[in-house]
C-alpha cells in the first residue's frame, strides 16, 4: 500500500510553497523533485513516479515552484526558480537523517535544477526526467551551456521520440559532458514518455521510470 505524503511548506524568500514529502523507512537517499512548466507536483506522472521511488528505498520530496503556487501559467524566471530550488534542497535536508541528497526534474524543472547546481547548489546528483535541450522545432538554439561544468552525475532519461531533444544533439551533449553524465532511451517514447498503442496512463508511465532512477541512485551512493 503506498505510503500517504505528508505536506511540507517551503519557504522561498517571503512566499511560501507547498511540497509532499514521502519517506520509506531507513530510505537510501532522498530526491527532491520538481515539476515541468504545463503542471504541478500533484500531477500523476509525479504522484506515480515519487510512490513507485518509495517502493525502491528512496524518499522524495516534490514541490511547487511559486508561479504554481499562485495559480500562473508563465513559468518564473530563473533566478527565482532557482531560489525555490535552493529552498526545496534545504527542506529536504531538513527532513532527512543524512541520506545522501539528489535532484530530478521533469522537462522545465530539470533543467532549473541543473542551472541551480551549475550556480552553486549541492547536491548528491542529478536525474532529469525529459531533458528540454531545444524547443519543438529548433534544434539550433540548445539549452546546454551550463551543463558542461556539472561535475556531480547526472542521468538523462529520454524518450526517443521526445520533440525537445533532438537524439543526435541529446547523445552529442551526453558525450561531451563526460563520463559524469548517463543517457537511457526510452524507446518510442514522446515528451511525458508516452508510447504510441501503449495505454498506460500517467501514474504508471511515472513509476514505470523509478527502476532506473534507483538502480543510478544505488550506482552512485
């Protein structure tokens, strides 16, 4: 039976955010995970990805960046994207019992993640769930500077039919980066790594990720 979230509330600078935290006993780290642009932290994708990431041993802390919170569609700036971040990582490690701490995304808030570790943040490693290397259709406008000095690891788990990753420029990206950096294909998979004639609705597609998630997370300790 799925263990039940507990909400959390964040604070970033005078606002506050709302976050669910779900912690196995004795977990083996905790992944603070946050959302892409089109949806929050309760999105089933997320909801199905955290459970299945309790089944594996490891505790996770989803949050809602302030411009979910406050019911806007624009996605904020970096900066305070970042600043969100930041504080989700310090209401993590205000939770845990000093497993190691780790940071994953879907699309948007991946990417926030690794442009926070790039700025300074720490953390154990990073797991992007759909990296948005370049939007739909403009594979000549990458979103890959910052991640070249990332030296924590990092998995990127893409869909290979994922519109915001070309998977020539994904793999080039991958390969530059270094050995600190794993790519896993998620063959036939689009953007929220759904399979064309698969019917597997979003909670399933979430947790379906988590094996591999835990089996990198274990990889690196």
């Amino acid at each position: 039976m799925p263990l039940t979230p507990r909400a959390v509330s964040i604070h970033v600078g005078d606002a506050e955010v709302s976050g669910l935290s779900i912690r196995p006993s004795k977990p083996l780290a905790t992944m603070v995970v946050a959302h892409g642009a089109g949806a929050g932290m309760e999105h089933p994708f997320l909801q199905g990805f955290s459970e299945a990431m309790a089944d594996e041993g490891v505790a996770t802390l989803r949050f809602n960046f302030p411009y979910r919170e406050a019911g806007r569609r624009f996605p904020d700036r970096p900066p305070l994207a970042i600043a969100a971040w930041t504080a989700a990582m310090e209401a993590a490690a205000g939770l845990s019992e000093g497993e190691p701490l780790w940071a994953a995304g879907k699309s948007f808030g991946g990417r926030m993640a690794s442009m926070a570790v790039a700025e300074g943040m720490k953390t154990r490693g990073l797991v992007y769930l759909g990296y948005p290397l370049h939007a739909p259709g403009k594979p000549d406008k990458l979103r890959d500077e910052h991640l070249y000095g990332i030296a924590v690891p990092m998995l990127f788990l893409q869909g290979t039919r994922d519109t915001f990753a070309t998977p020539e420029l994904l793999e080039s990206v991958v390969e530059r980066i270094g050995p600190t950096a794993t790519l896993q294909w998620c063959e036939g998979g689009d953007h929220s790594f759904a399979v064309k004639g698969a019917k597997r609705s979003a909670e399933e597609i979430g947790a379906s990720l988590a094996p591999a998630v835990a089996q990198f997370v274990r990889d690196n300790p």
